[in-house]
C-alpha cells in the first residue's frame, strides 16, 4: 500500500510541476520512472513496472533506464531493471548501451550482469569499438579478464581508429605493471599480435619504440 501511495505521489508531483500541460498519461508515467530510477527508489520503479511502465524508457538523450543505472553504478537497480526484461544493448544517441558503458568503465559486475542477460557483441561504440576496446586502454584488468575470455567475443576487433584491444592498451597505456598484465592477459586469450594499425605499425612495434620492455618481452615471446 505505502509502494503504490508513493508511486501515486510521484506521479501527481510531476504531472503537476514539471510535465507540460498537454502531456498524455503515459508520457507522464516515463518521466516519473526515470526520475525514480535517477533518485534510486527501488520500491517505486518496481511497483510501476508492475503496473504497466516501460522497462526501456529513455530519456530526452535516448538512454533507457538501465543504462541510467548503469552510469549510476547502482547494481541493485541494474538488477531490478534486468529481471523486468530491461534491454541490456539498447543505444543512446552517443551509441552508449548498458553493456558498451559497463565494459569502458571497469564495472565488473555489471558486465558479468549482461552477459548473462543478452549483451550482443556485433554492436559497437561511437568509435565503432567493443566493450574490451576501452577497458584495455583505462586498465580495466577484471573486465579484460572476463571480455576476452568470453566465447565468441571478437578480440581482435579493429575500430574506427585501427586499433584492436592489444593496440589500445599498448597505444594509449603507460607499459607499467597493469598494462603488462592486460597485454598477457590477451595474449593468454589467442589474439592476434601481428594485426598493424592504419599506419602499418604493429603493437610490438609500438611497445619498442615507447620502450615498454614488459609488454617487449610478452609480445615477442609469442
């Protein structure tokens, strides 16, 4: 009873405040749904989702509410949302998804989440990359662990930039200890070393000319 008083108040509060006057009901109920997931009141997104709320609202960016989660590192909604039938590879306007998000970000739990629950792998950030492509290159170790070991994951994808996974954590990492062990960890999963970048420069190339000595090592033992 207290859930659905709450939820009605919420939606009397927007209707009243910030919805515009020729605003339908179910325009209403949108609103309201992503302010609660925005606020974390999980009694109230749950008791509108029972009701009939859309699961895969989106906001004026296009980001649905699982995805607003997602930003928000609240797992507890995460997994409210994906037990609703919350769309885990549904983009914004940035090309964002929950899963795209979670893999850039390092939230290990979240992409373990989404994997379970439909991530799709032929989908691709703004930079046409996967969800490995920036974890490598911010030292996201858990996620790198868990993407490039993950059967069917393309590894070796290459995005707009040329770059696959390895060239990323090679390019844009700093060789110390956190980016040896990502390049191992690729190397571990069977990607291919030898795929150059726009230029023809190869990431043991790279790695020797930023004298990356650990990463040297690794990519020439292979």
């Amino acid at each position: 009873m207290m859930n659905y008083l709450i939820l009605i108040l919420t939606l009397l509060s927007f209707n009243s405040c910030t919805a515009a006057p020729n605003m339908n009901i179910q325009e209403i109920n949108q609103v309201s749904i992503i302010e609660a997931v925005k606020n974390k009141q999980y009694a109230v997104v749950e008791t509108a989702l029972k009701k009939g709320a859309d699961v895969n609202s989106k906001d004026k960016n296009d980001k649905n509410l699982l995805l607003i989660a997602t930003e928000l590192n609240d797992l507890k909604m995460a997994k409210l949302l994906v037990s609703n039938g919350a769309n885990v590879n549904q983009q914004d306007k940035r090309l964002d998804s929950p899963f795209l998000l979670a893999g850039a970000s390092g939230q290990t739990e979240f992409v373990k989440l989404f994997l379970a629950n439909g991530a799709r792998f032929d989908l691709f950030n703004r930079y046409n990359g996967t969800a490995l492509i920036p974890a490598c290159e911010r030292g996201h170790i858990d996620v790198v662990k868990i993407l490039a070991n993950t059967k069917n994951f393309p590894i070796d994808h290459v995005n707009r930039l040329g770059w696959t996974a390895l060239m990323e954590a090679v390019v844009l990492g700093n060789g110390s200890d956190k980016y040896i062990e990502i390049v191992q960890i690729l190397v571990d999963a069977g990607c291919n070393i030898n795929i150059p970048d726009n230029n023809g420069t190869t990431a043991l190339q790279h790695a020797k000319s930023s004298g990356f000595s650990g990463i040297v090592k690794i990519l020439e033992k292979k």
